[in-house]
C-alpha cells in the first residue's frame, strides 16, 4: 500500500489550492479527482458562467451603440458565443493540466494527480477506483476532503438538462431560446436572467417569492438591480410560488400561485433551476467512516477540521461561503493549520464577492441589513456615479458606493457596496482596510488616478471627514450621509455639515 503525507481528494479550486500550498510544504501529496481538474470553478460554473457574463456585457453594449449611431440591429448566435466560452474554458484547462503535468515531472517524488473516484475506507485509508475498473487502497497521513458541489434538482420538477436544465445544462443549447423562466431569484439566478436578457434575443422570466430579489442585499442595491432588470426585458414575478412545472409538447409549461390567492399558468420555451447546490458526499464513504454532517448536508468542521483530527472538509462541503475565492483561501488554510501553524483562524470578514448583474455589484463586509442585525451603530455615506468623472466619460453613470464606518472618531471601515461598473474592482483597498483593522485616514488622503472610478470612493471617504470637494447639501439626491443608531434608527441625516 502506497503511503503519503496528505491526501487531497477534489481537484477543483480548493482541492487544487491545497494540493499546491502542501507542495510548497514539500510534503508527499496524492491529489485525486475522479472527472476534470478545475471543477466547478472552471466547468458549468464560474468561469463558463462569467465568460458568458462578459460576452453578453459586450453584445449589449455593442447593440446600443449599433442602434444609436448606425440606427441598425444586428444578431449573434448562440454557437458563436458557445463557442468563445469553450475557448476559454480551455485555454484555464490548459494552464491547470500543463502546470500539473510538469509539476510532476519536476517532483515526481513528493506530487502526483490520480484519476478516479475516491471512498474513504478508514480515517487514514482511501480506496481508488480507476477509470480502467481496477482499485488500489492507499494510506494517508493527513485527509483533505474538497469533494465540490452540484445544483441543487427538485424532485416534482422533471430536469432533463436539455428543456430544463440547471446551470450544466446551459451549454446544451443550440440556440438562444425565444424564452426562458428562471426559477431563484437568488445570486445564480439573476446572473442567468441577466445573461440572457444582455443578447437581447430571450424573453426572461424570474420567480422571485418575495416582494424583492436578493433579499440579503439592502434595498438601494436591489431596487436599482431590478430596476435595471426590468428596464432590460425581464420579468419578475414577485410574490409567487411555484405549484407546477411540467415539459409539454417539447416546451415548459409552469404554475404559479401569487400571495394574493390567484394561479397563473404560463409557457416558455426553456426553464433554468437555481435554487442552491448540493454538497458531494455519497457514496464517499464519509458517513461510514464517522464524519459527522450538520443539517444543511455540509460537514461539521472548526475550522477546516473535523470530527476525525486528521481529516478536514474545505470548499462548498462546508457551511461557509460557497465562493471559488473562499474555497481556495479555505484548501490554502487546511494545509497550513497541518503544517504551518496557521497563525489565526479563518476570517470571513473581509470576504469579497462580486455579483455580475447589471450593473456589476460588489461587497466587502457588512452592509447596512447585517450592521443592523447586529445592532452595531454605524455611519454610512453614498455617492452616486453619476458625479464620478469617469463614468460620465464611459456614458455609463448607472451605479453608486455605499460605504459603512463605525460611529466614533476612529471610522473604522465595516463594509462597503458597488454598484456600477469597475465595482469588483474598485473595492480591494477597502477590502485590505477591513482585514487590517484600519480606519479611513489612508484611504481618503491617497492620491487615486484621474479620470478613475475609484476617485467616487476617495470622495465619499472624504465626505465622512468632512472635507470632500462635493458639498452633500447641495447635491442631496447624489450624496448622502446618517448615521444610525444601535436600534437602527437614524439619528442625523445632516451630521457632516456641522464638522
């Protein structure tokens, strides 16, 4: 039986990024992946979802300034977009495996990759089965389970991933449908909604069972998201529930009951499920061997540890943050509390994260919902794009910042929200302010780029000091400020005139 100091068992992006921090370790690493390295991060997920993201983006875009300049249209296909997001999806592919392959030739005494579907037969044991049928058992030291995830499928509505279809199914389209409904109004499902509605060739339908979609965001972002989704062709069937979804004669007839009592039934040509995925556990031998599971189906960990010392659970089989980005931090994080001595636990705090609606929408710490909840009293100022340089140059104003600090002298930083575009990445300074701990002196004093978006950041900054160049109380519909208290209840609307 081969023996080894740590056992990877997933090759997507937390997987991978385990394997990778181990060998920096100069540990001797198996990693096993029974299907293709990358995962979800690099097949029907991030990377082919956001391809298509940026592709639809550009058409759109393209589509306006056809009709306003060369008053014409124009039409793209959907095998053409296809096959621009395969492109990519290889050219990642390439770089994974060929890093991989010479990664191995280079150490072949301390790495290998293993294809085949991985059992745990014993907290140090694992059983391979190979693609050619034949198993062999091998004994690891350490065990690090980053097994991903896969949608979430109801059991009353008939997914056939060519009708109806989850985010894999996607790509078995062989053309823009005339009309698809999207059941989640959550993150994935406005991402669809969106994608579809930029090609400007799908009639989109969201369920939405609330009054508002993305109910862990605050209002202001919501309301202008939807506001810009509906501006775009989308309908949001706000307040509805889902009694039935049915393929009929090769198209997707579905029910739905509204909270004021009355059903309506409708027809599209294409249904797109997302409503949440589903951690990888069976089959795995993970029950049997004594791991313990919490209620959502995700492992019991403390940080990255399990019940078993030696075996850890990172990525999307954690109840955390299912982000490729968290992921990786959590596989990075597993190996160094083995070897390293990880010198803290994981921190969440300064996790950001990037919506790719329209506009582009990103976060780094609290937003006003979670400030409240918490009863943390925090001040809080916007400032709308539409006063930003730069984005009156792109002719694209349609955003704001939202910045919160807490109510004291220091202003430490709690979150931040953007909303436009450059959003993903005009967070990051604030994001490295959260992890430090920092108030807003350096920030509001550093000299930015001009014409920049992140000027708007520097002037709201500035804004909480007092001293910004734009005066809140004469664009008072473009840059606001409060305070709020412990309760949640605002206090000052007009503080910072007085300073």
């Amino acid at each position: 039986m081969k023996k080894y100091d740590v056992c990877v068992i997933g090759g997507g992006p937390s997987g991978y990024a385990a394997a990778m921090r181990a060998v920096d370790f100069k540990k001797n690493v198996l990693l096993i992946e029974k299907d293709k390295v990358g995962g979800a991060g690099l097949y029907n997920g991030a990377l082919s979802s956001k391809t298509f993201w940026e592709l639809s983006k550009d058409i759109r875009s393209a589509r306006k300034r056809v009709a306003k300049y060369a008053q014409g249209t124009f039409e793209v296909k959907f095998k053409d977009i296809l096959a621009d997001v395969r492109e990519a999806i290889q050219n990642r592919k390439e770089i994974l495996e060929s890093h991989l392959r010479i990664l191995h030739e280079l150490h072949a005494d301390y790495f290998k990759l293993q294809k085949g579907h991985a059992r745990l037969v014993s907290k140090n044991e694992v059983l391979i089965k190979n693609a050619d049928g034949s198993e062999e058992k091998v004994w690891a030291e350490y065990i690090v389970l980053a097994t991903g995830s896969t949608p979430r499928k109801l059991a009353h509505i008939p997914i056939d991933e060519k009708i109806i279809v989850t985010s894999d199914g996607v790509e078995s389209f062989d053309h823009f449908p005339e009309s698809i409904v999207v059941l989640g109004a959550g993150v994935i499902g406005c991402e669809w909604a969106t994608i579809f509605s930029n090609f400007g060739q799908t009639k989109v339908n969201i369920i939405d069972k609330g009054d508002r979609i993305l109910p862990a965001e605050d209002e202001d972002i919501t309301d202008t998201i939807e506001a810009n989704m509906e501006a775009n062709g989308i309908n949001v069937h706000r307040n509805s529930q889902l009694v039935r979804m049915e393929i009929k004669n090769g198209r997707v007839e579905y029910e739905l009951q509204y909270k004021d009592g009355h059903n309506e039934i409708f027809t599209v040509e294409k249904a797109l499920i997302s409503v949440g995925r589903i951690p990888n556990t069976e089959g795995m031998g993970m029950r049997e061997i004594g791991l313990e599971f919490l209620e959502n189906g995700t492992l019991k960990n403390n940080d990255s540890q399990t019940n078993i010392p030696n075996i850890y659970a990172v990525g999307d089989l954690t109840a955390d943050i299912a982000l490729v980005n968290v992921g990786e931090m959590e596989g990075r994080h597993a190996i160094e509390k083995i070897y390293g001595g990880a010198q803290h636990e994981l921190d969440y705090r300064n996790i950001s994260t990037i919506m790719f609606l329209n506009p582009e929408t990103a976060g780094v710490g609290m937003n006003e919902q979670e400030a409240r909840k918490k009863n943390i009293p925090y001040r809080v100022v916007t400032i709308d794009y539409s006063v930003i340089p730069r984005a009156i140059a792109m002719k694209n104003n349609n955003g704001f910042f939202k910045i919160l600090v807490t109510d004291d002298n220091e202003m430490k930083i709690l979150g931040m929200r953007a909303i436009g575009v450059h959003a993903s990445s005009a967070i990051q300074a604030v994001a490295l302010l959260i992890h430090m701990d920092k108030g807003i002196e350096e920030l509001a004093e550093l000299i930015h780029p001009h014409p920049s978006i992140i000027e708007g950041i520097q002037e709201a900054l500035r804004m909480l000091k007092g001293k910004s160049i734009l005066k809140p109380e004469i664009f008072k519909d473009k840059l606001t400020c409060k305070i709020v208290d412990a309760q949640g209840q605002v206090t000052d609307k007009n503080w910072l005139m007085a300073i």
